[in-house]
C-alpha cells in the first residue's frame, strides 16, 4: 500500500483583547484564576470555563488529573465539556462560549467538536506551553493547532485566539511547575 499524506490545510490567527466584547477580559483574568486554584490544589496549572452570550459564566474548570487518580481524561477542557453536554443539549452548546486558558489539545478540541460547542476563546499558544512543558511526562503537550483539528470535521467552531496580552499572566501560573528533560523543545 502506498504511504499517505496527511494535508490539511487551516489558518493560522491571533487575536487581542480588542477583538473581545469589553467584559470578556475579565472572564479571561477569572479563567488564569482558575489555573492558580488548580495548580494549589495539586493538578496542573489548566483551567477554563463556559459561559452565555451575555458573559454569564455557567461552570467553570480547573485541571483534575491528580484529583480523580490519574484520570488521564482530566483536562480542564475535556471535563468541562463532559459536564455540560449532559446539562445542555447541543442546541443550546451552539450558542455557549469556552473561554479557556491555552489552545486545548487534540481531546479537548474533539469533546469541544461532538459536544457540539458553538465558540472558544484562548490565550496561550500551545507552541509556548509545549517550550515550558517540554516532554514532562504530565503534560507532553502535542503539536496540533486547535484549527487544524477543526478543519478536518464537518461543521465549524468560531475560535478566537490567541489573545498575547494576557498570555504572560498565564505562563507565569507554569513558573518552575515542569520538569522537562529536554530543554531545547520549542
Ligand atoms: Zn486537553
């Protein structure tokens, strides 16, 4: 059989706080909250949460992966979606906003896609976490845009991201967190 190439294709994008509604800075401020509160109570420095169009914040999320005994699912997005696809129907998930604290990974995005969330707004770019990370076996963090998960399904997500200014704030819930034994991973 012949070798495969995978190809797809996606656009890359950022985003500032400009491009936001005037109080969705602030839900973004309580998301790196949430990072803090997790990271003190043992996980991983992730958090996220869902709200309406209005900004009216509906559940929030800190990473849980030491918490629920390894739960390798624990993301603080994969959670979250679990939570409110069994709350919301998928109608209703099309109008709700993610706001999480980095570009989620390839199980995120997928809960994201057939939990059939209507928009996600992140801060940091995986390819910084992935320099702080590096292979720390906690957190080996993929190379795989949000976007380009999203560009291989069949129906779209709105995805606003990454937001730079915030992104310092956020890196520094990682300060000293990781492990990683090769330190030249960006
Ligand atoms: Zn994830």
């Amino acid at each position: 059989m012949a070798n495969k190439k995978l190809v797809i294709e996606y656009e890359e994008r950022s985003a500032g706080l400009a491009d936001l509604k005037p109080y969705e800075a602030g839900i973004l401020r309580r998301v790196i909250e949430i990072c803090k509160e997790a990271r003190e109570s043992g996980n991983n420095p992730f958090g996220c949460l869902l709200a309406d169009a209005a900004g009216n914040i509906l559940m929030e999320q800190g990473n849980e992966e030491v918490s629920l005994n390894g739960d390798c699912t624990a993301h603080a997005e994969a959670l979250l979606m679990r939570k409110a696809s069994q709350v919301y129907t998928k109608d209703e998930m099309q109008k709700l906003t993610l706001y999480s604290c980095a570009e989620p990974c390839c199980m995120c995005a997928g809960a994201m896609y057939w939990g059939n969330l209507g928009r996600l707004v992140y801060i940091g770019r995986e390819s910084e976490l992935k320099k702080a990370t590096g292979d720390d076996a906690r957190n080996p963090t993929l190379n795989l845009p949000v976007r380009a998960v999203f560009a291989s399904g069949q129906k779209d997500m709105e995805i606003v991201g990454p937001i730079l200014e915030l992104e310092p704030d956020f890196m520094k819930c990682h300060e000293g967190f990781w492990n990683p034994s090769n330190t030249n991973n960006g």
